[in-house]
C-alpha cells in the first residue's frame, strides 16, 4: 500500500512540473538572429518577451559579440548616448555588460515608449509578425 501511495504522489508531482512547464512556455516569445558586419563582427541577438494575457510585460534584449571588446565598446555607446539626451536610461529600462553579451531589459510600459508602439502592436501575434518581418527565427 505504501508503494502504491508513493507511486501516486510522485506520478502527481511530475504532471504538475510538466503542466507549470508547459504554461511558461506558452507565455514567452524568443526571437534570435545572427548579423554580421565590418564594425561590429559577429553578433547573435536574442529577444525574450514574456506575456501576462497575451499582453508583454517584459522584454529583454541580448547581443552576443564574438568579442568583449566590440561588447565593452557597444556597452559605451549606449551610455554615452543615454548621456547625451536624458543622462541616464528611462526608468524601466536597464542595461548590463556581461563579458561578450550586452543586455537591455525594460518593462513593456517602456518598450512600448521607446519604439512608438500602441497597445494593439504588444500582443504576442503582433510581436511575433514583427520579429519575422525583422529576419528573426521565433519560438
């Protein structure tokens, strides 16, 4: 009997994490691409936008270079022109340096500013057209 009660909880325990898996899954966009140029080398962008409601609340953008110098110095650019019009980035928004890869994540509210977008344009289909016009591979 014990065995049995054992066997039960467990089989419950992994329907749940495949259920909680299989709901996350389905409130994410991840859009990558790979660009390459004279000034920056190789670059691989990833876009990750979570969704609440088929609505985006967060969005996350990586680029990846093949060097932390061309990183370091795309990481400078973006801080000198945050410094040049408003001295800092919007609230909403922040940016890191993480070896190879910079890393800009903001708030849909913020995005949504940023890029003049309107509410129709943050929808998950909405993004996801967009992202492949853009030449990126979505999931």
């Amino acid at each position: 009997m014990k065995k049995a009660v054992k066997s039960i909880a467990l089989l419950a325990l992994i329907s749940m994490f495949l259920v909680l898996l299989a709901g996350c899954g389905g409130n994410k966009l991840v859009a990558t691409k790979e660009t390459e140029d004279d000034y920056m080398g190789k670059c691989k962008e990833i876009i990750t936008i979570t969704f609440k409601n088929d609505k985006a609340t967060n969005v996350e953008m990586t680029a990846e270079f093949d060097k932390k110098e061309t990183a370091t110095q795309m990481y400078s650019l973006f801080n000198l022109g945050m410094s040049m019009s408003e001295g800092k980035a919007p609230e909403g928004m922040s940016v890191k340096q993480d070896g190879k890869k910079v890393i800009v994540t903001m708030d849909a509210a913020t995005y949504a500013e940023q890029n003049g977008k309107k509410d129709e344009d943050m929808t998950k289909e909405a993004f996801k057209k967009a992202l492949e016009d853009d030449g990126y591979t979505v999931k």
